[in-house]
C-alpha cells in the first residue's frame, strides 16, 4: 500500500505551499531534499543575529492581494523596500532608472531636461533592435547603457551584449520622478525573523527527509505515494535524453564583519566590467538590524555545469525548443505534478510560484475557487 498522498521532490516555495493546502485538506506528504535543509533558495542562516540569505537576495512583492494575506497568514512582513544602489567604479547612482540616477550622471534637474538627453542618446539606434546592447539603448541611452547596463549583464550572462538576445531586457523602467522604489507592486516586504519561519509553516506535518537524492532510488520513493509532486530540473527527469538544459549558476562569498554598517544599504550592484562580482549584499538591512556586527555577501556569476546549482534558466531559442521536448513529455505524465522555476524552466518571482501552486491545487482537487488568479 502507498503510505503517503504525495511524494514531494524539492522543500522549496512551490512545494512548501502544495504540501500545506494539501494538507490542509486531509492528505499526507513526504517530503524529499537533497540539501541539507529545506527552503529552498529561501532558506536563511542566523549569522551573528543576522537572518543571511544563504542563496543571494530575496525580496517578496506582489500586486497580489490575496497572494500577500496568505503569506502573511503564517509570518508578519516588515516594510522592506528594494532600493538598490548602483556603484560604476565609485561612483553612485540610484536604482531603477529615475530622477534621482539623472541628476547623479548629467545634472539635470527637470524631467523635461532629463527626457531630452534619453531621447538624443537613443535616436542612434535605427530600425528595430537586434540583439540586448541595441535593445537597451533604445530603452534608456547610451550613457546610462554603458555605465549601468552593459558590463553588469555581461558578467551576469558570461557574454557580450551584442550576442545576448533583446528579449532578455524586454522593458526598462525608466521613471521620470524622484523615486527609488524598485518596485511598482502594491505589496512588497520581508518575513520578520526571514524567511525560515514560512517554510517551517508551510511544511509543518509533513514527514522530511533531507539530505536525500531522487534519483538515487528513484522507484522506491515514487512507490511510497499516490503521486509525485516534482520541482526539480525537468531535464533530470528524463535522465537527459534529448540532451541538458543551460543555466547561469551563481558563487557566494559570505563574511561577517567587525562594523555595524558597511555600505548602509542591502543591495549595491557593481556595474563595470572589470569587478568579478555583481552585487554585495548587507544582509541586516532587510530588516532594519541594529547589530553591532554586519554580514556580506558577494555574488559571483558562474558559467552552470552539471552538478552545480542551476539559478538562471537560458531562454534563448534553442534552450526554449530543448525545453518543449521535455515538456511534451511531462504533459503524458498521470501521476506527476510539476511545478516551480526548474521544472518549468522559467525564472519566476516568488508570488507568482505561489500562484502556479495555487493552480496546481486548483486542477488537482478539481476546485476553482481555490485559484489565486
């Protein structure tokens, strides 16, 4: 006999959220990770009374009502607001694009003065763009392109703009107002106490197992449950066989430090080529600490092989037909749900995770009123 209702493969936010409504109404989970805790990309570490995002930062926001009440059902967010700083070899410019950032680089001090040099600076750009560093010009310039645009993503992608597809950039934002909010969503925050306490919420009463590999016994597992609920690399699930899907994977160097404020904001983005990271993040700034140490991360991007953690799915054309293959594949599937950014091969933010496990509910137990959009 099955002992569980659903077999879940991965303790992330997708699977956090089905195992707690499904066992809400009545079912049973197991719960298998192959890292060492649950959570996912989410999971924080407690560094000198620092909530540490141990896999790079992460920011809660959604236009989402309902989305928002029900994250908030099992831990009170703060009122965190993403307001990163761009440093170009020292200098200082304000995240996104706004009168702020126009001022810092020309000096303008009207909108009217700041539209005005956008729309010279991209008027070089004829016809339709055909490739990213195009694409961007024409968005927001070539000034605010070459210093804050160009050599973060090249390091962020491992290639020059000029071969990067335009879709990756598709928009922009550009605001002509003095607003550092990076952020047009309604709700934005971090869970007080960091994200931890909504995953243990959200898997309490399921039976997990950590450290633990799929596939390394693979039949026994599945024979353990009524279905399998998998968001892992959708690739893997089919052991490759129409070849491996490309990722960015990313390094992190994390140090506590003898100072309480190290660069007095939680993201500092490191725009020019030469400097090897992307980002430093000041952790206790997510939640307004007031510790007498502080606790950084470095961000490295890496070139993804096998066996390093995949963060960034490569959507370019060929990715995106690999992927079909596979997806063909898991459609067929009677007794697997597939869910979240690596089953899907989309980069999601985490409201809209919580949708797709919102919907996968909804078609699982046939209720359409348990949608959230």
């Amino acid at each position: 006999m099955k002992k569980y209702d659903y077999l879940i493969v991965g303790a992330g936010l997708f699977g956090g959220v089905f195992a707690r409504e499904a066992m809400n109404r009545g079912k049973t989970c197991l719960v298998i990770e192959k890292r060492s805790h649950i959570g996912g990309n989410l999971y924080c570490e407690n560094i000198g009374g620092i909530n540490v995002h141990a896999y790079g930062a992460h920011i809660f926001h959604t236009n989402n009502k309902l989305v928002w009440d029900y994250v908030n059902k099992f831990v009170p967010f703060n009122r965190y607001t993403n307001s990163p700083v761009a440093n170009y070899k020292g200098e200082l410019y304000n995240m996104p694009f706004n009168m702020n950032t126009f001022h810092a680089m020309w000096g303008v001090v009207t909108p009217d003065e700041a539209r005005e040099i956008i729309e010279k600076q991209r008027s070089c750009i004829k016809g339709t763009p055909s490739n990213l560093e195009e694409q961007a010009i024409s968005l927001v310039g070539t000034d605010i392109y070459s210093k804050l645009v160009k050599g973060y993503t090249e390091k962020q992608w491992g290639k020059s703009c000029t071969e990067l597809p335009k879709f990756i950039i598709k928009r922009l934002p550009v605001r002509f107002t003095f607003d550092n909010n990076y952020f047009d969503d309604s709700y934005q925050g971090i869970p007080i106490g960091g994200y931890n306490p909504l995953i243990n919420a959200l898997f309490d009463g399921a039976y997990i197992m950590t450290d633990t590999d799929y596939f390394l016994d693979r039949e026994k597992f599945n024979s353990m449950a009524e279905k399998v609920v998998y968001t892992g690399t959708l690739d893997s699930f089919y052991d490759y066989c129409f070849g491996a899907l490309e990722y960015r994977s990313l390094r992190f160097e994390t140090e506590e430090l003898p100072t309480s404020n190290y660069q007095g904001v939680a993201v500092m983005n490191f725009t020019d080529r030469e400097t090897p990271y992307t980002r430093v993040i000041e952790h206790k700034h997510f939640e307004f600490g007031t510790q007498p140490t502080t606790v950084i991360t470095h961000e490295y991007p890496q070139t993804w092989e096998k066996g390093m953690e995949p963060y960034y799915p490569i959507n370019d054309q060929k990715n995106q037909e690999l992927y079909l293959k596979y997806a063909e594949l898991a459609v067929k599937e009677k007794n697997v749900i597939f869910g979240g950014r690596l089953a899907e091969y989309h980069y999601y933010d985490m409201d809209k995770i919580v949708i797709q496990a919102f919907a996968a509910l909804s078609e699982e137990f046939g209720d359409k009123s348990i949608r959230m959009a």
